[in-house]
C-alpha cells in the first residue's frame, strides 16, 4: 500500500532452464517503451506478495507462486519515492497473452541478454542477486484470525469461531497462502484456527489436516513435543520442496518458532510467518505480513 510520499509496489524475477540456457521473463511497455521485469502496484487490501503473482499473470500471462525474497529497488517519481519489492517466481503455467495499451510484449530472454537490455540499472541489479538464490521449501507460519471474544461465547473454548473481523481476515490470508503456493494444510484442532485455512481450503479443494497437540489445551506441557514436531515439518518440506502452512495461537506459537529455529517474537492475529528452509530444512530467511483486515 503507498502512503504520503510513497508509493509501494511489487514484483517477480522469474526464471526457467538450466545453465546456460536459463531465460528470465521481461516486458517491453508500451508507453515507456522500455525493457523491465514484471511489476506493479497493489489493489486495496492486497498484500504485497500476492501483487507480485497478480501482476506477473496480467502483464505476461505466466501464472506463478513465489520463492525467496531477493530484495527492494527504490527510484522517485516525482516527488514521491517508489518502492519495489522483489520476489523469486516459479513457474505454475503460461498461456499467450495478447498485447495492451499498458504491455507491447512478454518474451523469455536469455540471461546475458537481459542484463544487457534491461532499461532500469537497479533492476539488473536485481537479477543478478536473484542468480544467486535457491531454496528448497517454505513454511507459513499463522496465528489464527480474531476469533470471537470469550465473554460472548458460552461452549467450550475449543469451538470458539472467528469473528466478523477474524472471517475477513483468513480471506485476506487466503491470498497470501496462494502467493507462495501452498499444497498443504496444517492446523490446531480448535475452531477458530481451522476456520482460518478454511477459505484457501475451499478455493483449491485442500484439506485441513487438524493437529490436536497445536491446540491450547492439548499443548500445555507438551512444548518439547511441539518443536519436535515443527522440527520433523520443516525438514520434511525440505526434502520435499514444498510450501506447507501451520496454523496455531499465541501460547503455541513460542514452541512452535523454536522448532523452526526463527527467533520467538509475538505475532498479531492474522499475522503469517514465511520461512524459507536450505536443503537440510533451516531458515534461509523469514518474512512477517500482518493482516490489515
């Protein structure tokens, strides 16, 4: 999102082949008629990694999901300074796209060939970091959206839902799971987490697979437990290179970030963890996006 004096934007590095043969994908602008990687500004409410998926789909017509963070270009227009931040993409599908007022054309470039006629020197700056970066799985981390206030509620604490508040959020959140590609569904047992994956869940036929030891009540005493398990998760995604999501809540969540080896800090509601594991399953890097819901 901008605010005074900023505005905000994002955008993908994505890349196909091996070795020497290996292309990065770049538009050639129609107004501008300059050469640059795929980008641009976020829809109200829309977080930055699912502007980076969006645009890339509208501009060039190659669907992707995102990998490692590569970093952040930033260049005034006007008196206002833009920043763009950058994401690896990887490649779900493509289909031809027609050329538009906004994009001439789409192409894949050999890489020495890019570097070559980017227009914007930050942004082969970009490229060439993202040369550099490879992983091998993400784990989303959430804390649960706003669920209903206990006052207000008389079952058991196990069933407590989402509010009107919380029910906006994992609709916000489901964009976000989408973004980074996610295949697979974790979560504590407890209503108002699995309710938080439930939109996701519908949009891509996914189950929630329920955990009860990430629950409050069956954690408590159990935090050895708890990393071993976020332990074992995070190697086997590794090993897989896939992208799976955990949902849990606030008293879990210490355990939960020691098994991961991310440093404990408290999330907000709503707020999703990205962690991005090496070959053996460690942290590469994390990202934190709180839901504005």
């Amino acid at each position: 999102m901008g605010s005074k004096g900023r505005i905000t934007a994002a955008g993908a590095v994505v890349l196909r082949g091996e070795g020497d043969r290996r292309e990065v994908l770049v538009v050639r602008r129609s107004t501008h008629k300059d050469w640059s990687l795929p980008k641009g500004k976020p829809k109200t409410d829309e977080d930055l990694p699912a502007t980076a998926v969006r645009e890339v789909h509208e501009e060039t017509g190659v669907r992707i999901h995102l990998g490692l963070p590569v970093g952040q270009t930033r260049y005034d227009v006007g008196k206002q300074r833009k920043v763009v931040s950058w994401w690896m993409g990887i490649v779900e599908h493509e289909r031809r796209r027609q050329p538009n007022k906004e994009v001439e054309k789409a192409v894949w470039m050999p890489l020495d060939k890019a570097l070559e006629k980017l227009s914007y020197p930050n942004e082969a700056e970009i490229l060439t970091r993202a040369l550099e970066l490879e992983s091998a799985g993400t784990l989303l981390v959430v804390r649960h959206g706003k669920a209903m206030l206990r006052k207000h509620w008389t079952g058991s604490d196990a069933r407590r839902p989402l509010s009107r508040r919380g029910r906006k959020q994992a609709r916000q959140i489901r964009g976000l799971l989408a973004a980074y590609g996610t295949s697979e569904l974790l979560s504590s047992t407890s209503t108002r987490c699995m309710q938080t994956l439930i939109p996701f869940a519908l949009e891509r036929n996914l189950p929630v697979v329920g955990i009860s030891l990430l629950s409050e009540e069956e954690a408590e005493g159990h935090g050895s437990e708890v990393q071993q398990l976020m332990a074992a998760t995070r190697r086997r995604i590794a090993a897989e290179g896939t992208t799976v999501a955990v949902c849990g809540h606030r008293p879990v969540l210490p355990d939960m970030r020691q098994g991961l080896e991310v440093p404990d800090k408290a999330m907000l509601v709503g707020e999703v963890l990205v962690v991005h594991l090496d070959p053996e399953g460690h942290p590469l890097t994390v990202e934190n996006h709180k839901c504005i819901a």
